[in-house]
C-alpha cells in the first residue's frame, strides 16, 4: 500500500469508544504544527528500544522484531532523505509513523503499540532531541567564543578604556573586555553539561502515567538510548517539563549575553567610537542613504533576545496550573523549543563570523583611554598605598579631578606644581602612576587586566574550549 495514501486510510489512535468524527475544528486545533515532524528520527529511535522490550515481554518474536527493526530503518532513510511526508489525517509524528509502519508490515506494525501511549513516546521524544541539540549548540557557542579569543589574542597589549554607566571608568587592555563576552557566554554551556545531567532519564515505560504492564525493563531501552537511567517515578515522567523550561532559560540567557555583545559592536562600530571596523559581508546598507554601513548582525541578533526570553515565559505560563499527570498544554514544549534552537541556529554562526571579521582601529582606542579622568583611581591608589585614609584619598583625588576640569586638562598634564596646588600630599611621585601602562600593569591579582594575566585567562578558556567540544562529540544517544 503506498506510504501517501488518501486521509481516509488513516486510523486515529485513539478514536475507539468515540461515536461521531471529530469536528472540522478539533482536527484544525488538535494536529501537530507542520514544525514537530522534525521529531520522526527521535520517535523512530525510541520505537527501535521500544521494540526490543516488546520482544523480551514476548508480544514480538524474533523474526518479528527483525522485520520491525529493517523496516524502522527504511522509513528514517526516507523521512531524513526528504522521501517521505506525513499526510493531512496524520494527526502527530506518531500516527504517522505507526500509519506508515502498518502500511508497510501490516499487523506486525500494529503491535508497535503494546505496553506505550503517546505521552511517554512524546516526552521521550523531545528529550532526545533536546540532548541532542544540546551537542549542536555547544558546538556553535565554541565557535562565538573561539572568534573572541582569536581577536583577544591580538589585543593583548591594546589599551582600552573600561566602562561603568558607559562612562569612561579606568583603563584596560581590549582583550580583558573581548574576554569578558566570551566567559559569560561560555558558562552556557556548562549550564547546557549540567542540564543534561539531570536530563539523561529516559520517560519510556512510563506509558500513560502508571507504567506499563507490558515494558517492565525500562533501564534497557534507557541505556539502548544514551540516557544514564530510566525515570524514578512514572508520572513525572510523562508531566515534568522542567528539564525543557530549563533548556530555554539556558537559551534565553544565552541570547541576552549575545545581545549585549551585540549592542557593544554597534557602540564600537559606530561614528562617535570607531573602534572597530565590521567586514562588508556582515554588514548592509540603506536603501536610501548610500553611506551607511550597519551593523545588522548584531542589531537582529540583540532583537532575537526578546523572542527567546518570551519562548522561556511561555512555557513556564504553560506549566504552572497543570494537575498531574499529562494534559495538551504541555505541546506548548515543542513551539517554544524548536523556536529557540532555530534562533539560534541562525543568530550563533553570523556572530561568530561578524566577531572574527572585525577589525579593531589599536590606535583610535589608545587615544580614548587615557580620556574621562580614566586615570583617577591610580591617584587614590597610590594615597591609600602611602598611608592616606582612602576615604581622605577620595575626596583628595575628586579635587584633582575637579582641578583638570577647570584647566581643561586630563591627569597626564598634571605637573609637580599643579599637585602641590591641589594637596601637599600629592607629591612628584604619584605622577609615575599616571600612565596607562602603569594603571593596567598594576592590575596583577587573578582576573586582572594585566596583560599577563589576560594571556593566561585566554591559555585556560582555550582549553575549556577543548573540554566542551569533547564533551559535545561523546554523545551515546541518537544524533539526528
């Protein structure tokens, strides 16, 4: 029978003691978006071990499973080969699967239902593709982050001026800054390692709610598909979605630190900063005004937050009045994850490009550092360091500062005379501190901006990159 046949050969999986057809509207309302299908690989990976428990409970013997698991096979080469398509009547990717495998085996494929519902198989499915996405976004966040190393790398010794309220605040060299973005957005993937942890327990055999009287070795199939163990409870395996409001937190966070990253880009490449200069093939143009470069990477990838952060919202609204176990809402999950993951499948490899494109204008940020009385904290520094109270150090050091103000000078022109005028604490000493490599060269503790520290920060980042790439690459479960 061919696999494309009228609607009208398709049988619902749950329509037995119904007496009339569904309405027009409850089929329109009720179908799976054209989106979930994406989950037939996964659907058909959990039929493979679900299989395998239908055999050791005897409802499939071995020639059976044989010609059940050849058939799996068949059906995920053309569903991924682009072959194969559900139909109108397909209410979800699981009747469609069981339309197709019934089509091609007949009864054989009509036991593949024994001893699961549509609930364990749906919470099982998208926390396979989950884990597995997982791996893939990693990945594409190693390569945001490896795109600022390879620009810190080269600005090591390129001063900057750090920023506080975006007021000038004190020097620094512009990989401590570059090296900031790529640290806060690397500990997304360790909140992507940590998730997975708690994820890695399969909901197959959970059934409907109560377990299943026929699959009685859950662990199997949990270990068949890469998870660490099998749900300890049969209800919350099929009700908890707190593993995917976790993912898209994980994601959401993930897009607001690249949306800071981004507003910094448009502020560096923009006219009044002109700090970095964006490569043509990651910027566009006006359609009006023939000048412009914009920064449209960076601006879409800021706007991308806010959806991902409403993906979040929405399924936490989703969840928080649901009685236990499974109820509909809960195909909300699938919307707001494949939301997500498209997003950012889009936004993570255009900013690793923009990012390792840039190029950084060394001496135009050497200027602005020194500018803004960036200095001023070397002088309270050195106060404190002389035996000044730093409170006395303050009020000391806001006076000079108030002094460069009225002769419209920076610390830098300061001179012997002008200290004394100031304070007679200020002495010719101080003046030595008041250079940008002196400030930055200071700054030797853990996590400073001294150059040397910097390069050992971007040494062990490097070989964090190592660890997430590997970790990413040593996957048990179905890769799709």
């Amino acid at each position: 029978m061919d696999d494309n046949q009228e609607a009208s050969s398709t049988k619902r999986l749950w329509g037995a003691r119904f007496k009339s057809e569904p309405s027009a509207a409850l089929k329109a309302l009720s179908r799976s978006e054209p989106s979930f299908f994406r989950l037939a690989p996964y659907d058909l990976a959990g039929s493979r071990a679900h299989a395998r428990e239908l055999q050791r409970a005897g409802v499939l013997d071995a020639n059976e499973l044989a010609q059940l698991l050849a058939c799996v096979d068949e059906v995920e080469h053309a569903f991924v080969a682009g072959d194969l398509h559900p139909i109108e009547a397909d209410e979800d990717v699981h009747t469609f699967l069981e339309r197709v495998l019934t089509q091609r085996l007949g009864p054989i494929g009509g036991k593949l239902r024994a001893g699961r519902s549509r609930n364990d198989q749906a919470a099982n499915d998208l926390k396979l593709y989950l884990r597995d996405k997982a791996r893939t976004l990693a990945t594409a966040i190693g390569d945001v982050q490896a795109a600022l190393v390879a620009q810190a790398e080269q600005h090591i010794d390129t001063l900057s001026t750090g920023f506080t309220h975006l007021q000038p605040a004190q020097p620094i060299v512009f990989a401590h800054h570059l090296m900031a973005h790529a640290q806060a957005i690397g500990r997304n993937v360790d909140r992507l390692i940590d998730w997975d942890r708690r994820s890695a327990r399969s909901p197959l055999g959970a059934a409907a709610l109560a377990g299943s009287a026929i699959c009685r070795s859950p662990e199997l199939s949990a270990a068949e598909l890469g998870y660490d163990a099998s749900c300890e409870n049969s209800i919350d395996a099929v009700a908890a979605r707190d593993h995917v409001c976790e993912f898209l937190f994980i994601t959401s966070m993930l897009a607001v630190e690249l949306s800071r990253l981004s507003e910094e880009v448009v502020l560096w490449s923009s006219r009044q900063f002109q700090w970095v200069v964006l490569d043509d093939g990651y910027c566009t143009g006006s359609s009006i005004m023939p000048q412009k470069k914009n920064p449209d990477i960076a601006e879409l990838s800021r706007g991308k937050a806010g959806r991902l952060i409403g993906n979040l919202v929405s399924m936490l609204s989703a969840l928080k009045s649901l009685p236990l176990a499974y109820n509909r809402d809960l195909a909300e999950d699938k919307s707001a994850a494949f939301d997500s993951i498209d997003t950012l499948s889009l936004v993570l490899p255009a900013m690793a490009g923009m990012i390792r494109t840039m190029r950084v204008d060394v001496d135009q940020l050497r200027r602005h550092a020194p500018l803004g009385f960036t200095l001023a904290t070397e002088v309270a520094d050195w106060l404190a360091l002389s035996g000044v109270p730093f409170s006395e150090a303050h009020e000391i050091t806001g006076a000079l500062v108030k002094f460069c103000e009225a002769q419209d000078i920076e610390l830098g022109a300061l001179t012997p005379a002008m200290l004394a005028e100031v304070d007679a604490r200020l002495t010719p000493e101080v003046l030595k501190h008041l250079t940008l490599e002196a400030a930055i060269g200071a700054r030797t503790g853990q996590g400073g901006t001294a150059p040397a520290r910097v390069a050992e920060q971007i040494a062990r980042l490097k070989a964090v990159l190592d660890k997430q790439a590997a970790w990413a690459a040593d996957y048990r479960g179905p890769r799709c």
